[in-house]
C-alpha cells in the first residue's frame, strides 16, 4: 500500500523567511505532484515533477524530486503573505496515476506580516 | 476549473438517503475520479473511471457506487447516506492516459445528519 507522509502538517512562519515542507512516498514512481488549496476551494496544480532530479520553480516556490530516496522537497523563498495556504503532495505509485493518486495529509502554512 | 462542473455544490441530508452527486466535464478526458475529503486525511480516492462503462474501487468505496454512461458524466451515488460520510467530494479528471495531472471541480460540500 502506497503511504505518503508530509512534514510538517501545520508551518507558522513570518514574512521574508525560507521554509521547506517535505513529502516521503512508500512505493517507487517516476512522478510527484504538488498542488495548493486555498480555504474552501478546489485544488490547484502548481509543479508536476517527472523524472530524478527534477527542479521546478515558480516565483517563490522551487520543488525538487529524488526518485531515489523517495522524496520530494517544497521549498518557499522569502515567504509573502499571498502563500499562505494548504499544500498537498500526491505520488501515483506504480500505476502511472491512471488509477488515482495518493495524496499527503496536506501541510497548512500561515505566513504571518 | 478546467471544464468541469459538479452539482450540486451544497447539500444537506438524512441519514439512510440516497444521494447522487454529478460531475460534468467538457475536455473529454477519458479518465475521470472522486475523491473525498476529510481534516486530518487529505484526500482518499473513492472510485475511478477510465471510460464509458468503466470503473473501478479506489482506497475508500464501501457505500459508494458510480456510474459513466457517457464521456462527460460521472455520478458518484451514496446508496444510503451516512454521518461518516459527511465530506467534501471533489472530481477530478486528466488526459494523456491517466498518466497527465489531474485537474479538480469546485468540490461538493455533504453534509449528512
């Protein structure tokens, strides 16, 4: 069974300071996704990670991805406020994701002036 | 929300009645999930589409069933609703064979008494 474990689950950081969130996945797979919930909404895409190695920026926001030791990274620059959100990493397993992915228990970030 | 519609968005409900929640797409995606979700557990797959006709479990699926009788529609049934099943379900649909990110609905807030 593919287990995928977030750390920290809850991240009270101030502005201007660099955090990083972890994702540990059980079971070999070629890809990690991360998204972001912002309260009451839906999910949003923000990185795709496909291979080893692999390092995506966006803004603030830089996820890296080592098949080898199962870990993704998420890791925020001079936090703003407008980060403020739930982050979820999700591993599809072996099965390529066609049959649904697995998703962490989500890290709630509070990014504070 | 990339072309994709669940209804309704807010219901309340009896414990023991069967509810019907509809997720619409207009990407015509094969692939097509719902998924719950609950605090402390992210999101958990409940059941899978990957074609007309086609479907199968995921993590969660006692007292679920579901339905695709055509490309743009997954219903997602609660044979007889249940407290434990008051959620946020969100649907979710991707391309590239199931293998391609997986964009999600606004979700559908159950609440069952």
């Amino acid at each position: 069974e593919l287990k995928v474990e977030q750390n920290p689950l809850f991240l009270s950081m101030q502005e201007g300071k660099n955090y990083t969130i972890y994702c540990n996945y059980s079971t070999t797979s070629d890809r990690l996704y991360w998204y972001r919930q912002d309260p009451g909404k839906s999910l949003e895409s923000l990185f795709v990670l496909l291979s080893n190695g692999a390092v995506k920026q966006e803004g603030r926001l830089m996820a890296s991805l080592d098949t080898k030791a199962r870990l993704s990274t998420l890791h925020i620059t001079a936090a703003v406020h407008d980060l403020s959100a739930t982050y979820f990493c999700a591993s599809p397993g072996v099965g390529g994701g066609a049959d649904g992915l697995t998703f962490g228990k989500g890290t709630h970030l509070i990014i504070q002036p | 929300d990339a072309g994709i519609t669940q209804s309704p968005r807010h219901k309340v409900t009896e414990t023991g009645t069967p509810v019907t929640l509809r997720c619409h797409q207009t990407e015509n995606h094969r692939y097509m999930y719902w998924y719950r979700q609950d605090p402390g557990h992210g999101l958990r797959l409940i059941h899978y589409s990957y074609g007309v006709k086609d479907t199968d479990k995921g993590e969660v699926s006692d007292g679920y069933s579901v339905s695709r009788s055509k490309t743009e529609d997954f219903l997602l049934t609660l044979e007889s609703a249940t407290s434990s099943q008051t959620s946020v379900y969100f649907c979710a649909i991707s391309g590239t064979g199931g293998r391609g990110i997986q964009y999600f609905g606004a979700g559908t807030r159950l609440s069952v008494l």
